[in-house]
C-alpha cells in the first residue's frame, strides 16, 4: 500500500468516484455496525468459545465449514468470523482506496490505521478464543466499538457534508465543545464498562432495577453474595457472580445517569447557543434520544433477565451514542477550526486543494 | 505331650488374637451419613432455549428443568459433594490412587452433561462421551490462580476446548491439581455445564438423590469433613475415624 503520494491533480478527481468513495465508506460502516451486531450475539448468547479453533472451524477451513453444522452457538460464532472478513476486505479495499485517490495526508493514514486496527480486531477475536483470555474479550469489544467510531468519521470525512460544514466556518463555543468531548469520552469509559462487564459471563451481577437487590447500594459482604448465588436459577453457562462485578454493575448505572445529565446540559446549551435550526443542536436531540433509549434498553436487559437480543441492542445503541458524541466533536472542532480560507478548501472530499499536505 | 499340645494351642490363641487385634485397630472404616435441607430452594427453571434448538428439542416432550437443587420428599439433598481434609483443615494430598482407579464418565446426552455433580482423583482419567446427535464442544474452565507478565490466567488445571462431533471417539483427561468445581461448560449448547471436583485422595463421595453417602475404607485418625453445596457453600465438621463406621450427618438451609 502506497501512502505516500498526496497529491491529486486536479484531472485526475472526478466526482463520481468521490461519491463512490464516501458511498463504500458508509457501506463498511454499517457492515461493521452489523458485525457489532454479530459479536454482541456472540457474547449474549455465551458462544465465543462454541468454536474452539482459530482460524479454522473444527478443523475445517473457515470458509469451507458446512453449513449443517452452525448449530447452536456455533452459528452466531462462525457467522461473526464470516462478517468480520468481510468487513475486514471491505476495511481493506477502503485503505487502499483512499491511499490512491485521496489527496489529504490524513486521510490516507486514517485508511492506514483503518487497516491495521481492523487486522488487530480480528488477530485479537482470534487469540481471545485460543488463549482462552476474557480479558482479551473486553479488548476486543472496546477495540470493536472504536473502530465503527473511525469507519463513521471516514464516511463522513469523504463526504459532501463534512466540505459543507467546513465552509459554514460558524465557530461553536468552546465551552460547549469541551463539554461535549468530555460527555463522549464518559461514553467512552462507560463503553469499556459495559465490555468488562460481558467479558466477565456471568449474567447478571444485579438482578433488579431500579433498586439492587432491595436497596440503593447493595450489600457486597462475602456472605451475601453466597446469598446472592444461591438465589439465582442459571440457564445458561454463566460464572458465579462476585463482589467486584456487583460494584461494576453499580459503576455502570452511576454512569448512565451522569451521561444522562451531560448529554441534557450539552443539548440545552447547543439550543442556546447556537439555536433549534443549527444541525449541531438537532444532533444533539437525537443524542439525547439516543441516550434515553440505551438507559430504557439498559434496564429492560435487567428485566429480561439478560435476553440476548435485548442485550445485544444494549451494545449497539451504546456504539451509536459513542459515535453520535465524536462526530458531534469532530464536526464541531472542525467548523470551528481558525484555518486560512483556502485551506478550509481542503476539508472538502477528495482535496481540491492540492497543497494540503 | 498332652502338656505340650495345650501350651501350643494356648500361644497359637494368643498369636490369633494379637493379629486379629492388631487388624481391628488398623482397620479402615466408612463415613456415612445423610443431608438434609430445610427451607424452600428457588424454582427451578425450563431449559427453553433446549427446547428451541431443531435437534435437542426433539429428544424431550417437555422441556426438562435445571437441577441445582436435588431434593427429596423429605429435604434428602442430592449432589452434595463431600470429602475429608485432615483435622487441620489442609486438603489431604499425596494420597491419590487415580492412576489406576477406573475411569469415570460424563457423557453428554439429550443435550444435558450426565451427571451434572461429578469427583475423581487426580490423575484418574476422565472420558467424555458425546451419546448426541449432534456437536458439542467441551470447554473446560479452571480455576485462575495468576497471571502471566503478558496478562495469561494461569488456572489451577490445564483448561480444554475440544470440539466433539456426533459418535465421535471418546475425549479422555487427566488432572493433576486438586480443585473444586471444576466447570465443563458446551458452549454450541450454553444451558449445558457441569461442575467436577478433582481430590488427591479417593476419600470423597457425592450425595445421592436419597441424601445419603458412603466415603470408604478411611484410614483411622481425626479429620474434618467437609459438605459443598454448588449453590449453598460449605459446612464442615470434626470426625475420629477408629474401628467402626462413623455417622456424621448435614443440614443446609436455604436463606
């Protein structure tokens, strides 16, 4: 892969290809959105280990595994492995793509890192199931997570919409900025919660919402989480809970609601200051929106008792509020940059500035 | 000569009964016992998710239930697993007769592991046996007892995951390590888990589904024995094993 070319004359852009370009990028983020789909089915249905090789199947290549046998887990196991090279190729493709036609510098490493993060994603899926690590599981959901965040702000940055705002150049308060950036990256903290948590496979560590387990902090004493494991019937293969995931847990909604209340201040303050027609302001409703959605998605996974399509919509508006708070930031940032105005130019797609290096 | 024949019978008595005692006094015995609960364990709840799958929903009429909670009429609770530790309250160890003790059996049948309470010895081999129509994987999970400097669990006993297709051969391990609760878990079937323990001794038993169990041919001595429950913990208790079989029995309660 060649990047470091970057420049493009002027005949070689064509528009058609541009949109191509943005139109696969929106392509591979909504197939990696769908392969997070896969993976939480995956972890929501305890099948991570129902495949025990890696790169291979029960000894099959992966590609050549006979369909009669995706029973069980296996079939949300090998079909995740199956999406994820295609998003992997697709990943690829896109790199390569932007290394070729773009002419931003950036852009072409943002392919690269693309690239080489959709390649570790996939050796880290592979390794957690090998090594039998957990831990590699909460990585690897965290990683995941990040990745569809850099698919979605490639698609944006090689779209009409990103040269659009760039040249509104209609600053938004830093304040406001920094609010947000900070509220995304709570997100962020929480994301890796809410992966630590899964990666521990043991159902539900609190069983009840609003309160836990009767009360407001619930007790964590040795004695009554014996208590705790005692009382509750497992269907599935999960672990015994601990005193440490009951505390995640806690850690978890005391986050939901402080993300709440920031994702609330953020939409007022982007209503005051910069008005209901300004797309930030509308972005940050749907925000807002989406927040609300997660936390009832949230409790209704406790009150579901963890169903595995509840849970995996739990994961998945999670990664959409994640991404929602740094397109958010990254728009806002990028409206608001003090460039000179001919190189406001090159936030365009397919720099029509030449000399933007 | 008459003289002669009684003393000669008199220390042959004599010889008999010294070895006789001599035998008694180093004679093993049996801890037996019952187990009882009181109190009312949570439902137990269908396996529904087995009654959705196309293959293993076709073995049952009606959806079969866990069982972590095997209690008779009477509060009899089954799959207790009870054991000795010496009267310090150490694990026994260096005691093991695994080795040539017969192999013990978990089969996965009608999409259930058989038997869900399982023990053996260390280095005893273990076979499973896959009796179903369709794959399992067994996916044994150790105890973490550390890490590697890389962030490797390092576990109690080396960790399994083996796929095992339909009549295929049999799969056979061995422990090393004593351990409770060892987990074999399927993970193409998750309702599918078992939990075995691993003792460097053969003083163990399981309880029944009539609460009773039989520990044999314990050595003479003071030990702690001990009753674990997979959802209701421990209890012990102080036994003297001499020359007779000694009755020791538990009460769980639910709470």
């Amino acid at each position: 892969m060649k990047c470091g070319r970057n420049e493009m004359n002027e005949s070689t852009i064509n528009r058609p290809g541009a949109r191509a370009l943005h139109w696969f990028a929106v392509l591979t983020a909504v197939a990696t959105f769908l392969l997070l789909g896969a993976g939480g089915l995956v972890t929501s249905h305890e099948a991570g280990m129902s495949v025990p090789d890696w790169p291979n199947s029960y000894g099959y290549n992966m590609f050549l595994f006979p369909p009669s046998q995706w029973m069980g887990g296996i079939f949300y196991e090998h079909t995740h492995r199956l999406w994820a090279t295609v998003v992997g190729l697709m990943t690829t493709i896109l790199a390569v793509w932007l290394c070729w036609k773009d002419a931003r510098r950036w852009m072409k490493w943002l392919g690269v890192l693309a690239f080489l993060l959709v390649v570790a994603q996939g050796v880290l899926g592979g390794l957690r199931v090998v090594l039998k690590m957990d831990n590699l599981g909460a990585i690897h959901g965290v990683v995941g997570q990040t990745f569809f965040a850099l698919m979605c702000a490639i698609a944006l940055f090689t779209g009409g919409f990103w040269r659009a705002i760039s040249e509104q150049k209609l600053n938004v308060p830093g304040p406001l900025r920094t609010m947000v950036l900070m509220t995304t990256i709570l997100i962020f903290c929480q994301l890796i919660l809410g992966s630590t948590m899964r990666a521990q496979h043991a159902g539900l560590s609190i069983n009840t919402f609003p309160s836990a387990y009767g009360k407001i902090w619930p007790d964590t004493r040795p004695e009554a989480i014996a208590r705790y494991n005692a009382q509750r019937i497992e269907v599935t293969n999960v672990n015994d809970i601990t005193a440490f995931q009951v505390i995640l847990q806690m850690v978890h909604r005391i986050f939901a609601l402080g993300i709440l209340i920031s994702v609330i201040l953020c939409a007022v303050q982007a209503w005051r200051l910069l008005g209901i027609r300004d797309t930030l302001t509308k972005f940050a409703f749907f925000w807002l929106g989406l927040i609300t959605v997660q936390i009832g998605l949230g409790a209704a996974t406790i009150w579901s008792n963890k169903a595995a399509d509840v849970a995996t919509a739990h994961v998945l508006v999670g990664a959409l509020s994640l991404v929602t708070g740094a397109l958010w930031c990254i728009i806002a940032f990028g409206r608001s940059a003090r460039v000179p105005a001919a190189q406001t130019e090159a936030f365009g797609a397919f720099g029509t500035l030449a000399g933007n290096k | 000569m008459i003289n002669f024949l009684a003393t000669v019978n008199v220390f042959s008595s004599a010889l008999l009964i010294g070895v006789l005692t001599a035998t008694s006094l180093s004679r093993a015995a049996d801890i037996i016992g019952a187990i009882t609960l009181t109190g009312t364990p949570p439902a137990e709840i269908p396996y529904t998710q087995l009654m959705e799958d196309s293959t293993c929903g076709q073995m049952y009429d009606t959806a079969p239930t866990t069982h972590f909670y095997v209690v008779g009429k009477n509060g009899e609770l089954g799959d207790v697993t009870v054991y000795l530790k010496d009267a310090s309250g150490n694990d026994i160890t260096g005691k093991s007769t695994g080795a040539s003790a017969p192999a013990v059996v978990l089969d996965q049948k009608g999409c259930l592991y058989t038997p869900q309470i399982l023990a053996f010895q260390t280095g005893q081999t273990l076979t499973i046996r896959n009796s179903d129509q369709c794959i399992h994987n067994v996916d044994v999970v150790s105890k973490v007892i550390g890490h590697t400097p890389e962030g490797k669990p390092i576990t109690q006993n080396t960790q399994h995951n083996d796929g095992q297709m339909p009549g295929g051969a049999d799969l056979h391990y061995t422990f090393d390590k004593p351990e409770m609760f060892l987990k074999f878990q399927c993970d193409v079937h998750p309702w599918m888990f078992a939990w075995a323990s691993v003792f460097d001794n053969p003083y163990f038993a399981i309880s029944g589904a009539d609460g009773k169990f039989v520990i044999k041919n314990v050595p003479p001595g003071k030990y702690t024995l001990v009753a674990a429950h997979r959802k209701l913990g421990e209890q012990t208790q102080t036994v003297e094993v001499a020359d007779k079989d000694v009755t020791e029995n538990f009460t769980f309660a639910v709470k």
